[in-house]
C-alpha cells in the first residue's frame, strides 16, 4: 500500500510531500477490582500523506493533508491526493522547505522489541503484586500496551523506520475507614511497564487516600508558598517548554527572547530537549516531520538559548537544526528537600486538574489532598485550590538539585512557588 | 439535503454479516460497529494557515465485539477484504484467545455479565444538512475564515493575532448483531475564534465558537462573534485577580452548560456506579439541587454536534430527565454497563473511535429553563460576579467535589456592573451545595458544541452542553 501511495504522490502535482505510516498492534486489558471487565485487542494501519503546492514564484507553500485508509482502492487514493493538492493551492503561508537527509542514516536502537504478550504479562502481574490493604485497595485498572512501527518518508529523501513499544496504565485507587471512602486517580505513560516505579507511585497514591481520610477543611489562608511533589510540576515544566516553542515566538505570545534573562536575571531554570530519555513513551528517531532530535539546551539558568518548534515556524524564525521536541529535562535548582521545605507552606500532591497555561501564565488547580505544614505540624485539608501567575511566581521558584521522572519529562522533585493565591473553605 | 450514507460502508455489509454470521459459531454474542466519517479542520492565523483532513471524530474501521463464558471481548481493525471474510475471523479468535491464554496463566478472574439482549430493530438514518464537508469550497472558505482573524485583529488596539478553527465531519456508523441492522449519516460542524491581546508584557486570550448539526455553512456566522471575543480579549488584560472567598454567582449559559456537564453529567454515567465510583448511586430519588434545577441529557435533547440516532453500541438515542425539580431521577448507561446493573441502557454508549472502549459518556447535557431575567438577577446581587467564558472543568463523582477553570468574572456590586473584571477565575464547589444554591434561573437557553470530554485524563469524545442564566453561589480563587 505504502509504494502505491508513494507512486501516487509522485505523478501527482504535488511540489513536495511527507507520508507517514503507523502500524500499531495493542492489547487492553480492563479490570474491576481484580476481575476482567473487558480485553481488547487492535491492529490498524494507518497512513497519513500531506502533500504541498508552493505558489507565487516560491514566495508561499501551503500544504493539505489527509490519512488514507489502507482499504482505499487506487482511484480513491488518487482521487484523495488530487483533492490534497488543490487544497494545498489555497493555503498560502511564507515559503519554506521541507527536512532533508542530515547526518547520515537513522536506524531503530539494536535489540528485540518486547512482544505484545510479554509487555501485557509485566502489568498484568505488577498490577497483581501490589499490596493492598483493609483500608486501601485497587477500585479498577486499565492496561495498554502498544507496539508501533512507524515509517516516514517525504519527497527530499527521508526514509526512516522505527519500532517502539509503549504503554498506558489508569489506576484508581480507594481509601478507606469509618467516616467514609474516597478514590485517587492516576494515569501513567511509559514506554515499558517500570514494575517498581510502578509499585512506589501506587505505595505513595495510597499513603494520600489514607491521609485525605483525615483531612480537615482547607483553612483560608488567602496568600502561602506552595511546595509541588507529584506530577503537577509537569505543567511547570510545560509552561516554560512552551514559551519556548517556536510557534509562540512566531505569534508573538513569547516574548522572550535568546540571551537576554528571564525576570530581570532572577530565574535560574535550565531547559534541555532531549532525544531520548530512559523508558519515555516519547523516544523516537525523529519528529513527525522526519527532523532528527538531538539533545538542545533550551534554557540556560533562566536566560534562552535556542527556540524549538516544527518546520514551518522553525523557518519562520530562521532557526537550523530545529525539531518537534518529545522529551524535556528541566533543571537548575540548587537547594535540598530541607531547604525546599522550610517553614510554613502547602504542599500541593495529586489535584484532579491542575493548569499552566503558557500564553497568560496563569497557573491553578485543586481537587487533590494537598498539606498544610504549618509551625511544624502537617494537615491534610481538603476542599480548596490555589492560584497565580508563573510570570510573575518564577522569580522566585525554588527547586530541588535532586531530579525525577514522568515518562517524557525529567523535572526537579520538589518545586516552591512563593505567595500563591490560595482559596480556602474554613 | 440529507446526508447521504457512505458507499464504502454499503459495499462490505454483507460480507460483515458474513463475519458475524462466522463468529457466532464460537461466541454466544456479535456485535459489529464499522464507521466511515471524512471531514475537514482549517486552521487560519495571521501567521499561519493549515487544511488537515482530521478531526476529533474522523476513522474508518471495524469493531467487533464478542461474548462467551460471561466475558466480553473485543478486536478493532481497519483492514478487510471482503472476498477474505474467513481469514478475518481466525484473526479476531486468534488474538482474542492468545490473551485468554495470558489471562489463565495469570490466574485471572472474570466479572461475568449477562449476555446483551439482542432485539429486532432496523434503521437507516441520513440527516438533513446545509452542505457536506466532501462538497467544501476551501478556497471561499479560507478567505472567509480569514476576514474573520483580519477583523478580529482590526477591532482591538491591542489583539496581536486572532486563530481561528473551523473543522466539519461527516459521520457515517453501521452496527449489526443477529437482529439489528442499523446505518446512521450526519454532519456537524463547528469553528472558534480566539482573540490574543497583549500589553505591558501581559497576554491574555478569549475565545468564543459556534457549533451545530449542520455543515461548513455553519462557519459563516463566527464573523458575528467578533466584538464580543475582541472586547473580551482587551477586557482580560487589565483583568484582577478576584479575592479568594464565597460569593453570588450569575452564569452565563455556557458557564452553566460547564456545570451541567461537570456536576451531574460525569456524576451519573453509571459505568462508574458499576465500580462504585459515584455517589450518585446513593442518592437516586434524593434531592441533590434547589426546585429550580431540572436537567436532562440524551443525543435527542438538542441538535447539536453529538444528536446521533444511535450510540456505539446499537442503542436508540434517548432523552433522559436526570434530575426533576431538585430530585436526582437517574443516570445514564451503556449496554453492558445496564445489563450489569439490570436496567436499560439510555443510548449513551460512546467511543473516542473504533479502536476504543464504549464508556457511558454524555451527548447534549442541559438545564431547563426559568422565569426569570438577567436583569433581574444582577439587581438581586449585593456582591458577586457575572461569569462568562469555560475554559476547563473536572469532575469528581466519589466525592461531588466540583472545578470549573472560568475565563472572566465581571463584578456586581449593589445591583450593579461595577466595570471591574476578574480574570481567570477558579470556581470550586460541592455539586449539592452549588445546585441547591440555584435561586433563579432564565427563560432562555443555548446550547454548546465546541470541545471534547475526557473520561479521566483520555478517551476524548464530542459533547455539547448549556441551559439558560442561572443565579447561585460558589467559591471563587
């Protein structure tokens, strides 16, 4: 199918084109409690085309796309890509080129790809060996595994092919006691099945259901520093990933700008992209548009160093070597979990929705069974949210040196965000 | 005109009933859902112009689902050959029963369920439209999308670009068992607007959108959306933060739809009674709001972007009163979900798309109407805000805890519009708190299409939501 399509794209008027095919073959489980609900099993083809027309002497490009079902026949493909190209014709965006071949081949990392049985037998018992109690339990679990072969190629070249597993685990878990149950939510991209990490991250869900059991209203505290520690920080980490994609320079929401400070030199977070990072669901050889991904310093103690985006606003801001990022490490943090931890403060853990968005800056959520640490004892309280603005909370975001991991983001363990807003019920 | 059914989908029924017709030489129960939507998404900026062909609810392919021994399974694919029917089916028991394997090594038990019953029932639904997708005049329309950022960008001294994003599908489903035979074909349609200003090293954006079962016709009346999102947008940048604290609350409609859809429509999908994950299950027959709070939610409530005449899994839509004057009547249901809790199912089994899970999920989630006037409920306030604009909500059924992110909050003092703007706004709440706070609600109604639902953090699907001014109190951050 695949040669079919690329013949059809080559007869075509298509002036330049990229074609992606993804097959992926997955198994699901779904359990209730530790009872089978429902398994799924999957194998779909499916193959993308985006074929472009320049127009005006090469001064615009525009470009159409559209997936083709394996099951269309041969008219229809052409008929399919023959609509794309006149699409194409009436998008006139700034002339740009396509990625060409650099830096000799691309080839899939050496050794076996785990078969679908073996990466859903690693969940299945992981998930089997976790250690329940009275008083906090599984309430159901959903389990995907993956594997995708992805095969790239566009008309200046490139013809790369990649294997990759990847994975999805949705835990819910109950606390319990006399007063009443309640339930935490966690969802976890990998590549593989991590049983360990895996075990640790359901230990800690269960100390905070058994925790926010107890937990008292949460008191109107009005302003307080915030300590983040679970997956929250992945929004902060996106707020400043974000301010420093391409397509934000383009449009003008970034007005950051490389080598000069952020916050008058009073940031000192590091942003790198990062080609591969250990287990990531992200990892692969190249960027949707067959960019190679290479490890680039984004952000150097607070000052920019290199904007990163796709290839059209990579273009638009005259950068090289630029890619779709899919992992990030966020870093430069100087202080310990002590000095992180000093003093009065909440400590914001597993909020249902939690926020940062990277054009306002505004950052907030609530919904989870955050602490209150104050003069030395902690509560847990319940019932209220917080907010700000990163903008402004950045200049003075503590960090630890010490860094973890959420599957495509390596980001610092603990983050304090001083004098946020915090809308309490008692 | 009426939408017309796929042709692809026509050609392999029969050899799809061949399918169901060889499986259920093995399994108790077949089901089939196979689906054929096309459709269109045009992004245009004033920096940028992209014409993809996706959207949310663009596929084609095949579900089968499966019964035997209590257990339901299911294979999803989206390649077929009809003269090769056969060799589908070894497909679908083979990787069925390699996972059955895996299962018994690991000493696995089932949830057993009853078999779904299987009645006679056969349709072919082909809705009216204004046009279709695959009939789109994309030049016309990226110029007229384009006018739109152009103005919106004009009318703000302040509004550095506009995005604007229209996307239209055509949706095409046909699901057989044994007894059914069911086709349906419709088109939705939907396009936002979302205007950025910026100041003083301040941005902020406001959107506004359109929506409908209808086609790419629908685009044109975005351009009527413009003042309202531009004055928005320049609002939001000298916008305060609003002290954190309870106060009155008036809604606007598409705030209410957010409540709707946060407060009592992920509270009572029962698939989550059936892990006990909902409270709501305790309180069927109780009262959960003031009188004034009447909701219903079914695909036949509205004509909006998910008024389907059947759901993922072969169900008539329905029409459902969730709560009546106050009292929480019932929820709504998928089929395996109904056959587990013994009772029926409402029409609201939903996939992402064929290679996902039917979950109960909502269609169009809305609270009745009222008597009374926005006027009349900003002189009832002594001091709250006027919400307008959703951005996101989350939803907690175990605990009716309640969190709707809002994008500006105009404040009421006295009576009166003081002319000061609050923005963002965090909105939290206990659901029975918030409905029973409701102390007047309009004679007006919208509905809204524009967005998707989650259930969790994934399985993404269209819902609409709204209802008229509602008059409450809530906490504000």
């Amino acid at each position: 199918m695949l040669e079919r399509i690329k013949k059809l794209l080559i007869e075509s008027e298509a002036d330049a084109w990229e074609l992606t095919e993804t097959l992926t073959e997955g198994w699901e489980f779904y359990f209730i409690r530790h009872r089978l609900d429902q398994n799924r099993a999957k194998k779909v083809r499916h193959i993308r085309v985006r074929v472009y027309r320049t127009t005006d002497g090469r001064k615009t490009i525009g470009s159409a796309s559209e997936e083709i079902p394996p099951t269309a026949t041969d008219t229809e493909a052409e008929d399919m890509i023959r609509q794309l190209v006149k699409r194409a014709s009436y998008v006139k965006n700034p002339y740009y080129t396509l990625n060409a071949p650099s830096g000799g081949p691309l080839a899939p990392a050496e050794g076996k790809t785990p078969d679908l049985s073996s990466l859903a037998e690693d969940y299945l018992s992981a998930v089997r060996e976790i250690e329940e109690t009275e008083d906090a339990y599984l309430n159901s679990c959903e389990i995907f595994v993956r594997v995708n072969h992805v095969h790239f190629l566009n008309s200046e070249g490139i013809d790369i092919t990649d294997v990759r597993p990847d994975s999805t685990l949705e835990l819910v878990v109950n606390a319990k006691d006399a007063s009443g149950e309640i339930e935490l939510y966690r969802l976890r991209d990998a590549g593989v099945c991590d049983k360990e990490a895996l075990k640790a991250s359901v230990a800690e869900v269960m100390r905070f259901g058994r925790d926010r059991l107890r937990a008292q209203p949460m008191p109107k505290l009005k302003k307080a520093d915030v300590v983040f520690s679970t997956a929250e920080i992945r929004e902060i980490c996106g707020f400043f990933a974000g301010r420093m994609s391409a397509s934000y320079k383009v449009r003008g929401y970034s007005d950051w700008e490389i080598g000069q400070p952020l916050g008058e030199g009073d940031v000192h977070v590091s942003l790198e992209a990062l080609a591969e990072l250990p287990n990531s669901s992200h990892n692969a050889l190249c960027d949707a548009e067959g960019a190679r991904i290479h490890d680039t310093v984004m952000l150097r103690d607070g000052v920019p160093q290199a904007f990163l985006g796709n290839r059209q606003f990579s273009a638009g801001l005259g950068l090289k070597d630029s890619f779709i990022p899919g992992n990030y490490r966020m870093s430069g943090g100087a202080a310990d979990e002590e000095e992180i931890c000093a003093g009065d403060y909440l400590e914001a853990v597993d909020f249902s929705d939690f926020q940062a968005d990277p054009l306002s800056g505004s950052i907030g959520g609530g919904g989870g069974p955050p602490y209150w640490h104050h003069g030395g004892e902690v509560t847990p309280v319940t019932g209220g949210s917080i907010s700000g603005n990163m903008l402004t909370l950045m200049r003075s975001m503590k960090m630890t040196k010490e860094l973890t991991r959420y599957d495509n983001m390596e980001v610092p363990q603990r983050i304090r965000l001083s004098g946020m807003s915090v809308t309490g019920i008692a | 005109m009426k939408a017309p059914f796929s042709p692809y989908l026509n050609e392999i029924r029969d050899p799809l009933k061949k399918l169901i017709d060889i499986l259920s030489g093995t399994y108790a129960y077949v089901s089939v859902l196979s689906t054929d939507s096309r459709g269109f998404a045009i992004r245009v900026s004033q920096h940028v112009r992209t014409v993809e062909g996706r959207t949310m609810t663009t596929e084609r392919g095949t579900v089968v689902r499966v019964y035997r021994d209590g257990l339901y399974s299911e294979y999803a694919f989206n390649e077929l050959d009809p003269e090769r029917i056969s060799e589908k089916a070894e497909e679908i028991r083979t990787a069925l029963d390699a996972q059955l394997k895996l299962l018994a090594q690991t000493g696995t038990a089932v949830y057993e369920t009853p078999p779904l019953p299987d009645e006679p029932l056969t349709l072919l639904s082909e809705m009216e439209t204004g046009s279709l997708p695959e009939d789109a005049d994309f030049d016309a329309l990226i110029a007229d999308l384009a006018g739109v950022s152009d103005a919106a960008c004009a009318a703000g001294p302040d509004v550095i670009e506009c995005q604007v994003a229209a996307q239209s599908t055509h949706i095409c489903k046909m699901f057989f068992t044994k007894q059914r035979d069911l086709r349906q074909s419709y088109v939705y349609s939907e396009a936002v607007l979302a205007a950025v200003a910026v100041k003083d090293g301040r941005s902020e954006m406001a959107h506004e959108g359109v929506s409908g079962r209808i086609g790419p016709e629908l685009f044109f009346e975005l351009s009527g959306k413009v003042a309202e999102t531009v004055q928005a947008a320049e609002e939001m940048l000298t916008a305060e933060r609003v002290e954190p604290g309870e106060y009155d609350i008036i809604t606007s409609p598409e705030v209410t739809g957010l409540i709707a859809h946060e407060a009592f429509g992920h509270g009572v999908e029962m698939d989550m009674f059936v892990k006990g994950r909902a409270l709501g299950a305790d309180y069927i027959g109780r009262r959960v709001g003031s009188d004034l709070v009447t909701m219903h939610e079914g695909a036949l409530c509205a004509e909006n972007v998910t008024s389907y005449a059947f759901d993922d899994e072969g169900t008539p839509a329905g029409d459902v009163t969730e709560i009546d004057r106050g009292i929480l009547k019932t929820g709504i249901c998928d089929a395996i979900s109904a056959a587990r809790l013994g009772v029926q199912p409402t029409g609201n089994g939903k996939r992402e798309n064929f290679e996902h899970k039917v979950y109960t999920r909502m269609t169009n989630t809305l609270f009745d109407s009222g008597t009374s006037s926005l006027e009349e409920m900003i002189a009832s306030v002594s001091h709250g805000f006027l919400l307008k604009g959703m951005q996101s909500g989350m939803e907690d059924p175990k605990h009716w805890g309640i969190q709707c992110m809002i994008e500006r909050g105009y404040e009421i003092r006295d009576g009166k519009l003081t002319g000061r703007v609050m923005a963002p706004i965090l909105m939290t709440g206990y659901v029975p708190d918030l409905l029973g706070s409701v102390s007047m609600v309009s004679a007006d109604r919208q509905v809204f299409g524009n967005g998707g639902c989650g259930k969790g953090h994934k399985e993404w699907v269209k819902v609409a939501d709204g209802g008229p001014v509602l008059k409450a109190k809530a906490r504000l951050g």
